[in-house]
C-alpha cells in the first residue's frame, strides 16, 4: 500500500503542511531516518528479512 500527501484546497490547512514538511525536512532526527530508510530501500540487495515484500513504484520503474 502506497500513500501520497496532497495539499488541502484551504490556503490555511496548506500553510500548515508546508510548514509541517519544512520543519520535518531540517529536523536532523528525521534526515537520518530517511537517509537509513534510502539506504535499505535503494541497496542492490535487500537484508534477508524484507527481500519479499513489494518495492515502491517508483523504484521498480527506475530498474525497468
């Protein structure tokens, strides 16, 4: 199952996610995590126990 963020029509409720994505983005915590979560995700061979589950769309277009 995939998910995907799409901004509210409401310029308020937008402002709020934008700023969300900002403080996420230069928190140092979370930069790790995604950098961890890259480095799984983008390995040219997965550790033992996640070599069955489904890769995002996007990386099984990016091998085709």
């Amino acid at each position: 199952m995939h998910y995907r963020i799409v901004e509210p029509t409401d310029p308020d409720a937008a402002r709020v996610l934008r700023d969300t994505l900002a403080w996420l983005g230069n928190d140092r915590e979370m930069q790790r995590d995604r950098e961890r979560l890259e480095k799984v995700c983008c390995a040219p061979q997965l550790p033992v126990n996640i070599q069955s589950a489904p890769r995002p769309i996007s990386l099984v277009a990016a091998e085709a």
